[in-house]
C-alpha cells in the first residue's frame, strides 16, 4: 500500500505469485480496507488469466496480448520473460520491489516513491544484467497505471504542432490502444507525455480525475490500452519505435520516471497537483520570483549588433524590464539562418570588442544580461562542421536531410558532449551572463550513428542522456544561470528539462488571441511561473497592446515587440502594466492557477490565481471577437474562503468568498477588451 495525504495506491503477489495492482483512487481509512490480489483462472483458452488481473509492471512473456512493458531478448534468442517476485524493502522513501527471471539473469526492479503532500506517486524501474552475456531490451517503459473503468471514460490529452502547441483534446477512451508517441528526438511539439482520465463528468473543479506524466526529453510512448476485458491501462515510458538497448554483463539501465495522481475535484485540481510539484520538486529555482525580461528575436532577427541591441536595452530598462537578453544572431558569421551555427564566440564585425561592452552597458541600465544558444546544433557553413563532419547524427550513405539549413550534433558522442562543455564554460566564464535561452530548431532525419559504442539505435536514449550531462555540468559550473528551454517554442517542454531549465518558452506563436490558448493548454501540465510569455508586435493592428500585456501577465511577462518603434502612449502603457505585474507577480507566479472559463472554448476566457494563504488574488478575462451582441455570464471566482470577505478591485463593497463563488463577477467587455482586477481578503 502506498499513501500520500489523500491517495491511496495497492498492490501484491496473488496466490499464483504475480504481482497485481489493486487499488488507486481516494485513500481509504483503514489498511484492511485495500482490495488483496485473487486468483483469477484462464476464463477460455483464447483468453488466459493475464487478462483477468492487473498486472503491476507485465512483461512480454507467456500467453498474453496485452501491452506490456517489457519486452527483452536474450543472447540464445529467448524473447519470453518470466518474472517472478524476489523481495520488497523501503529505502530513502522509495519502495524497491525486486523481481528476476525464472531462468535468466535480469533483475528487473520497480520504483515507486510517494511525494504525500501532492498525492502523487513516482515510479521508474531498473534492469539489471547479472549474467555474463549481453541482453538486449526491445521495449522498457516506466510504467503501466491501471485506472479503475466506468462506463464513459475519456482520455485528455495535449496535441498541437510547431506555433500551435497545447491543443487539449477530450475523447471517449474505446477498446483497442490508443498510441501518442514521440519519434522526433525531443518532447516534441505534437504530443505532449501527459494524460488525464475521468469517468466522462469531470469538470475543471468537480469529477473524479487520474493523470499523469513522463518526466522524459526525448522519443517517449504513450498506450492507453483497453482491454478485451474491459480494463484501463496507460503505459508510459521510452518509445520503443527504433529502439533497443545493450544491456552489456554487470550493467543497469533506468528508466525514465512517470508519476501519477488521482483527485476528486476535478481537471483544474489535477493542473494545481502538477504545478505544485514542478515548483517545488523539480524546478531549480521553482520558488525565485522570474525577471520581467526583453528578447530581441522579433525585434531584430539576425540584424543583432551593439547599437542595435543598446538602442532596445535602453528603452526596455526605461520601462521596468529586468533582464535583456540577446536573441540569435549574435555569433560568428550568423547573419542568416544558413551558417553560424556551432561557432559560438561573438562576430567579430558586429562585436568588434566583444559581447562585454554590450553587457556593460546593460548592466549599467540596471538590468541583468542574458544569451541565446542552440548548443546542440551546426549548420554545414561553420567552422565547426568544416572541422567534425562526422560529429552530426547521419549515415554514411544517406544525404544529410537539413531543417534550417542545420545538422544536428550527436550527443550521445562523448568527444561532442565535451568540446560542448569546454566551449560553452569558456563562453560563460568570460562574461558576465544571468540567463541563458537554449533552443533546438529542428526534429531529427537519418539517424545513424556510424560508430556506435553499442546498438546504434540507443541513440535515442544516449543523445538526451548527453544533453541531460551537458546542461547538469554547465549549471554545476555557473549557478547564478537561469536557464530557458526553447525547441522553436513549446517543442520540449517536460518534466526532466524542467530539472535543469527554470522557465519555457511555450511557442513561437505570439498573436495573443492565439497565445491566450496555448497558455491554457500548457497550464493543464505547467505552472505560470514556468511560462515564458512575451508582448510582442504580432496583431498590433487588430489587438490593443493592452490586451497583448494582459495575455502575457498570466505568466512571466517579457517583452519582445520592436521596443525604438512603440509610441510614446504604448510606452507609458507598458510601464505602468510592467509595474503593475510587478505587484502581482508573486500571485501568477505562486498561487493557485483556476482556469474559470476556458480560451480554447469560448472567446470569453479567464484565468484567476490565488495566494496559498487565499488573502490575495487576481482574475484575468478577456474578450477576443463574439460575432453577436451579448452579455458576458458572471465569472464564478474559485479558490476563496468561502466565509471570508473579499473586494474585488473596481466593484465597490465586499462580499463573501462565497458570494464571489455562487454570484460571480459581472464584466462588461467590448471584442478584444481585457481586464485584471485584484482580489484582497479584506475580513473574516
Ligand atoms: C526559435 C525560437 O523559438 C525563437 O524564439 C528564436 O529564438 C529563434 N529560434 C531564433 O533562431
């Protein structure tokens, strides 16, 4: 049994000694209480006993059509596991269940390690090989949640592509599998390693709702299986598409991890259950208040000099912007997105002196300096390639498909992860650098790797391992580094990249209308705080620049407009806006995030965010184009104390926490009209 504050979570050998999951769902008051595994008999010879129970962790192996999780191939060409349970002990918080096979000598054993006050439960398993012949592992995943069926389950997943990330996606979970997946090397932009299901009611505050995640960057798998039996199972883990792993004498691999949670109250407790949990346990910095920053990519593009980025630095520090960070474009021979790539010392003729009289300069402005990078990748007009063709991912025999003019370096090289390492810590302990963007522009082609230490198909795992090695040993050396990720937006965004990068920049779609959408998608998994969000000229024309903050004050606000081209008015309107987030960053950033109506719905949309000690709060609505003259319905504010009172700002007297619940909120807003209103508990 495991159990964190509000969850409860079985498992145990049945009589014929298989592991069998029990239970998951609201924790029960007495240990009695958990369903013990049964014996369950072959129910016809066409449907044998592994499909009656519900194997913990099933491998590929005996009479059995499920997904399983493991599938191994043995050195005499065995490819049918027999796992049998050894023994169970608890170490460090995390409870090691240890099983081995009937005959051969791989030791599997399965992690779990409950996190209480977030009623979540990790799990990640680990092979061992204590034979003295390799092993190899066709499929290894980190887990298989069992989630009890109802009779109109749903799955809610997160699809989209490049500029268009985020989309939810709510459909009836039917017989068969359902595959999401990544081939692409990272994340990726098209599906994202989460899930929700409910029993077809849930709503964003009420219904019973499981979910969970893979914290992984790069090709991952997601089945969500129902059986012939009816029974509900998602599997996570590494894809095993192209996939295989060496499992070399004496050596251990480890999965990924994946967690899970349950929650009685609904899609929008399930988001506040993860966002928690990333600020607290997986980001670096998860409880440092995010700087108000400039980037200069829609500004200047590739046309990135000293005057250049010293005309934007000083208009951005006059208006409250805290850290100005130098977009692509500022490296050697990049004036274009054909070359550069992989020469990462500043241009000679746009920097004649270096990046240190710019950086000087900002910080002379008051503001911290940050640099855009894009370590993993090199464009074939570079000195770097010109020196190490052979480091880029490819086949000898094949053309070398580029994306963006660019190749991408093999990671999983250890002479690349080191030259990355020396270049990248030089270029770090020459200047005086707080932030670091880190992007990858491009999914993978031809991926071979003609001089393999094992299976060349571990390029998938061993690439994202070396990515992982490189950034942990960068952000060992310079700890005062807040680090960004990017893969052209929202491409790979996780919670393993999240270990190591304190904020995302979620899409390269800045259109706020649009914008106000992938946010919302991106907050089913992410908390604002991670949630880098620029003001940007995109729409100027149709959408006030007002609207534009406000969209992008539901996260960390940054901007990234052409700052030398804004007029007086849309200056003194960004600092006053800048100022005013400042004061309420630490609610976005922190609080509760309610999603009151949603913008992927409705053109009507809020967001609201409240202090943990509920005493403050802040609600967001916007209004994109509704075709027909109409009133706004009233916006039931969530996450008060309900017998508390609280003033909502621009609605005179106060009311009940209540009352704001049950009465809500009468807005009037005209088509692209938005408003922020604070929320002050003003007694009890
Ligand atoms: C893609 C990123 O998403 C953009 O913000 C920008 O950094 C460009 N790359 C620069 O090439």
């Amino acid at each position: 049994m495991l159990e964190t504050a509000r969850v409860g979570y079985a498992f145990g050998l049945n009589p014929e000694g298989q592991l069998v999951h029990t239970y998951w769902g609201p924790r029960l008051p007495r240990s009695e209480d958990y369903p013990r595994p049964v014996s369950v008999p072959e129910w016809a010879s066409f449907s044998p006993a592994a499909h009656l129970i519900t194997e913990e962790y099933p491998a590929e192996g005996g009479p059995k059509y499920i997904e399983p999780c493991l599938k191994v191939h043995f050195a005499d060409g065995t490819r049918d596991l027999d796992l049998r349970y050894q023994a169970a002990h608890w170490t460090d918080g995390t409870l090691q269940v240890q099983l081995r096979d009937a005959v051969y000598p791989l030791q599997v054993t399965l992690h779990y390690r409950p996190h209480p006050s977030h009623d979540l439960i990790e799990r990640w398993t680990t092979l061992h090989n204590g034979g003295d012949e390799a092993m190899v592992l066709d499929r290894v995943w980190s887990a298989q949640w069992h989630v009890p069926a109802g009779e109109q389950d749903r799955l809610s997943h997160l699809t989209g592509r490049w500029n268009d990330e985020f989309r939810l996606h709510r459909e009836p979970l039917t017989p068969g599998v359902k595959v999401l997946e990544s081939r692409r090397l990272t994340t990726s932009h098209h599906h994202n390693p989460w899930f929700a299901l409910d029993r077809g009611q849930a709503g964003e505050e009420t219904g019973e709702v499981w979910f969970g995640v893979l914290a992984w960057s790069g090709n991952w798998k997601l089945a969500a299986e129902v059986t012939d039996f009816g029974q509900n199972r998602i599997s996570l883990g590494l894809n095993d598409w192209d996939f295989a792993w060496r499992l070399q004498p004496g050596a251990t691999f480890q999965t990924p991890a994946s967690l899970g949670g349950f929650t009685p109250a609904g899609f929008g407790a399930a988001s506040r259950c993860l966002h928690d949990f990333i600020r607290q346990d997986v980001v670096p910095r998860g409880q440092e208040v995010r700087q108000v920053l400039y980037n200069s990519w829609e500004a200047t593009a590739f046309e990135v000099n000293e005057a250049s980025q010293v005309e934007l630095a000083e208009v951005a520090a006059s208006l409250g912007v805290e850290l100005f960070v130098v977009d692509d474009g500022w490296f050697h021979r990049r004036d274009s997105d054909a070359r550069g790539l992989g020469d990462w010392w500043p241009d000679e003729q746009k920097f004649p002196d270096g990046l240190q009289p710019l950086i000087n300069r900002v910080k002379g402005l008051g503001m911290a300096f940050g640099l855009w990078l894009e370590p993993e990748m090199v464009n074939p007009d570079s000195d770097l390639y010109r020196a190490h063709p052979d480091w880029v991912i490819h086949y000898p025999a094949r053309a070398r498909s580029e994306a963006r003019n660019q190749l991408i370096l093999n990671l999983g090289r250890e002479d690349v992860q080191a030259y990355l390492i020396d270049l990248l810590d030089r270029l770090l302990r020459q200047h005086d650098i707080s932030f670091i963007k880190w992007d990858m522009n491009r999914n993978v082609s031809e991926p071979g790797w003609p001089t393999a230490p094992g299976d060349p198909r571990e390029l998938w795992v061993r690439y994202v391992q070396g990515l992982y090695h490189v950034w942990d040993t960068l952000k060992a050396r310079h700890p005062q580094v807040v680090w960004q990720s990017c893969s052209g937006g929202g491409g790979r965004a996780d919670l393993e990249i999240l270990r190591r990068a304190d904020q995302i920049w979620i899409s390269d779609n800045t259109h706020a209308p649009a914008r106000l959408e992938i946010q919302e998608g991106f907050s089913q998994v992410f908390p604002a705080s991670t949630m880098e969000a620029w003001v940007t000229d995109a729409g100027h024309e149709q959408v006030p620049l007002r609207f534009r903050m406000h969209v992008s004050m539901t996260g960390t606000l940054g901007l990234g407009g052409h700052l030398a081209h804004w007029t007086a008015d849309e200056l003194e309107l960004a600092r006053e806006e800048i100022a005013r987030y400042k004061t309420l960053r630490h609610i976005v950033q922190f609080g509760n995030q309610y999603r009151l109506r949603a913008a992927q719905q409705s053109a009507f949309s809020a967001v609201q965010y409240v202090t943990k000690d509920q005493t403050e709060g802040v609600v967001f609505a916007f209004r994109t184009h509704l075709a027909r003259p109409t009133t706004l319905p009233p916006l039931l504010l969530q996450g008060l104390d309900p017998d508390a009172l609280y003033e909502v700002e621009g609605v005179p007297g106060a009311r009940s926490g209540a009352a704001w619940q049950h009465v809500g909120l009468t807005l009037k807003l005209a088509d692209f009209e938005s408003t922020v209103r604070t929320i002050r508990r003003v007694g009890d």
